[in-house]
DNA sequence: CAATTTAATCAGGTGCCCTTATTATATATT
DNA sequence: AATATATAATAAGGGCACCTGATTAAATTG
C-alpha cells in the first residue's frame, strides 16, 4: 500500500519531469539552437554514428518509415547538411553523406549538461544514473516484447552524447 | 572532474529515458487509448482541474496561443467531449464545459503507473521521488527566469494524475 | 460617442510522422 | 533471355501539435 503511493508519486514525478523537459527545450532552443532527437535531428545523429547510410538503413534503425526518412533527408539536402549519392553496387539505393556543415552542424550542437543535472552532488547523480538505468533497461524490454522489429536499441546513442570523454 | 563525468552520465540516462518513454507511450497507446499531455489532452486535463473554462484562461494555464486553444477545443467539440456556452456577463467569451462523455474521457484514461516504475523498490522510489524533484524545482525557476509568463506551474497538475489517492 | 482593448476565429504555415500507391532497379524462376 | 517477384526510394495525401498575422465582435475607456 505505502509502495503503491511511493510508486504513484515518482510516476508522477516523472511526468512532471518529462513535461517540463519539453518546455525547457524549447527556451534553451531559442537561447542557443541545438539538435532535436526527432526527424532531421535523428537522421543526422545516426550519420554521426555511421555515415553514408542507405535510407532504408536508416529507416531500420531509427525505427521509422522509409517515407518519413525520406522526407527528412530531402530537408536535409535542402539544408546542404547532407548529400545523396546513387550507390554503385546497386543503383537502386541512394547513400546519405553529411557535408562539412553537416558535421559541423551534430557538433555545435553538442549537448550540454543541463544546470539543473549539475546542481545534483556525486551521490546524488550516481543515485540518478543506477536508477535510470534500472528503468530504461526494463523499457527496452517492454518495448522488445511488443515490437521487436523496432530499432530501438539505436536511442542509446542519443544517451552517449553527453559523453565528451568517449569521443574520440 | 569524476563529479563531470557522473553529470554527463546521468544527463544522458535522462535524455534517453526521454527518448524511450516516446517509444513507449506510442506503443501502449497502441493497446489502450490514453491521454496524452498535448494539444487536446492538455485541454482536457486543464478542465478537469476547473471546467468551465474561457479559451482565454486555458490558453494562458496551459502556455499555449489563443489559436491553438480554439483548434483544440473544436476538435474536442466535434469529438462531443466539450460544449461551448457563450459567458453571460461578456458575451466575447465562449465557456468550455467538459461533457459527460468528457469527463469519463479523462477518468477512464486514468493513468496507471508503468510497469518500469513498479519494478523499483521502496527505497528507490522515495530516491527518484527525492532526486526529480530536486531537479523539477530546479526546472520551474529556470523555465520561471526565462519567460515569466509561461503557465507553467499547471504542469504539476499532470503529476498529480497518479495520485489516486488524493482525487476525491 | 469615438477609440482602444480584449476574446475568439479565420487563414495559412511548419515540423514530425503515417499509409497507400508508383517507379526503378535487382534478383529469382522458368 | 524473359518473366515474376522483391526491394529502395519517391510521390501524394493526411493527421496532430503548434505558431503568426489578420479580422470580427463585444467591452471598456476617455
């Protein structure tokens, strides 16, 4: 019962936290622009990761529609963030490159740790961190379960970069 | 320097618990309708807070454009879970009333705590519980500083919506 | 009473996504 | 080789959540 309650407040919690995450990008948005995880954002974070990518690779990864890939990269190509270029082997298949400012783009785009992260103490973010975990673990589960066909496994990615120190 | 890297480790347990809890949403949307926290559903749960609401007041409770707020609440109309009276002490006004089939709408959507947040033991919900709101504290007073207009508090409302408990 | 403010709506637009055709190109089958 | 089938990409059209810039109607103010 005392659980239930316990369990109802950091579900609420956490809703609050995700609401909230939605409006403090949008400010920090039109402080300094920085990449969404969603539509072009998505696509050029995957090129960062693998380059010269088919769209239906990227599509399988992202766990899209083709057609909705599709689209992305043609704003994208508009942005000069990326190329297409027929493919060889198989001319069916048009390859997506990033450009310099394509690359440009993922990389001052950077993200940074938000302040309200900082304010926590090493404790605290350890805490933080095992407890995420413990919870993304069972979503990726859940989400398995349900649609093993989704590329999900790919959203880690978005988690690595903060990580300054893991890149290169 | 450690105290760095533990930010950016959890920052990013953050984004991609962000990115998951998309996934998911859509995927148990698929097996049971619920409202999400956009648009319509905003309006929603804003009038189950205080129905009869002017366009006026939701829009500025909800942070949204007057614009937005009269297209959502038509939607919601032609959906027959909100009616339009028209304010008798000033007639520009237009009330917005959930219905019967409003209110069951919101009620029968009642959100039921996800399965990844019962897996926490007793100990770790009160520490999730502890750390969000630390940051969602946090969160308020940036978002606050950063536009002070923004009706922002009502978002604490979506939190409350686990919380059987405290309803009635 | 004229001028201004306010509530709502209309019109049109953007971005993220989807589904249902189509069009090329490849590969497999006869 | 010729046909059938599978596959990559695109076109077309739609839905949802927002937004900005007019416009209209009713209130308030001077």
């Amino acid at each position: 019962m005392a659980n239930e309650i316990k369990a109802e407040l950091a579900a609420g919690k956490l809703a609050e936290y995700e609401q909230l995450s939605k409006i403090y990008d949008d400010i920090v948005k039109q402080a300094r622009p920085h990449l969404t995880v969603e539509g072009q954002g998505k696509i050029l974070l995957a090129l960062a990761d693998e380059d010269h990518l088919s769209q239906r690779q990227l599509a399988t990864r992202l766990g899209m529609s083709p057609q909705s890939t599709s689209e992305f990269v043609y704003k994208l190509v508009k942005r000069d963030l990326v190329t297409l270029t027929k493919s060889q082997s198989d001319r069916r298949i048009n390859l997506v490159n990033l450009t310099t400012a394509g690359r440009q783009a993922i990389e001052s785009a950077d993200q940074e740790v938000p302040p309200f992260v900082k304010l926590l103490s090493d404790d605290e973010l350890d805490q933080l961190s095992f407890l995420l975990n413990k919870i993304t673990v069972a979503m990726y589960a859940d989400i398995d379960a349900a649609n093993p066909t989704l590329g999900v496994k790919f959203h880690k990615l978005f988690a690595s970069r903060y990580l300054k120190q893991f890149k290169k």
